[in-house]
C-alpha cells in the first residue's frame, strides 16, 4: 500500500506541476487571511463576519480571458440553484459544456490522470 501511495503522491505532483492555469499567490491574487472562523453551533443564529475585509486584496483579471477560465464561466449560469427545481438544458447550455469539457480534456494535467 505505501507503493501505492508514492506513486499516487508522485503523479499528483506531477498534475501540481504541470497544470498551466494555476494561479501565483502574489502574483495574480492577492488575499487577506484574518484569522480563523469560529465553529458555531447548527441550531444557533449567528451572522456575524469576523473578517473586516475582502478575502481577496486583488486578483489579475486578465486571467479571465484565459480559454479554460472562460469555458468555465460560461457554464455558471447554467445550473438552477433550487434543488427541487428539475434542469433544463438549452442547446447553448450543452455546446458550452462540450466546449468546458474540450478545452480540459487538451490540459496537460487531464493527460496526465488520464
């Protein structure tokens, strides 16, 4: 098992590396950690934030004009959101999930898990 494990670890880094879209903390974004979130108990009502600011102090958005980036977007808005709600899926909807699904499957990083 622990063979397994290396190997596993060692493709892992392997997808790590190779993966051209990763973003560099620093360099394309910018966050503020600001401390840790307070585990509440489910049947207590609490809303506060603990954070005074943004998570994020600043993200590059030329990396929205990225092709992988962008097929992602597109398919934001094709989800309902109300779990009861039954999906309808438009002829758009599906050319943009073949187009999401296209542009992954030329990654590098799906070559290698594949």
């Amino acid at each position: 098992m622990i063979e397994a494990d290396r190997e596993l670890s060692v493709m892992v880094q392997e997808i790590w590396d190779k993966d051209v879209n990763r973003l560099k903390p620093g360099t394309d974004y910018r966050i503020s950690l600001q401390g840790k979130a307070r585990t509440v108990n489910a049947d207590m009502n609490d809303d506060s934030d603990g954070a005074g600011y943004p998570l994020f102090s600043f993200v590059d958005e030329s990396i929205f004009k990225k092709e992988s980036f962008l097929a992602f977007i597109s398919l934001l808005d094709n989800y309902e959101s109300d779990t009861g709600e039954p999906e309808t899926v438009t002829p758009e909807e599906e050319a943009e999930n073949h187009t999401f699904l296209d542009c992954m499957l030329r990654m590098p990083t799906m070559k290698i898990a594949h």
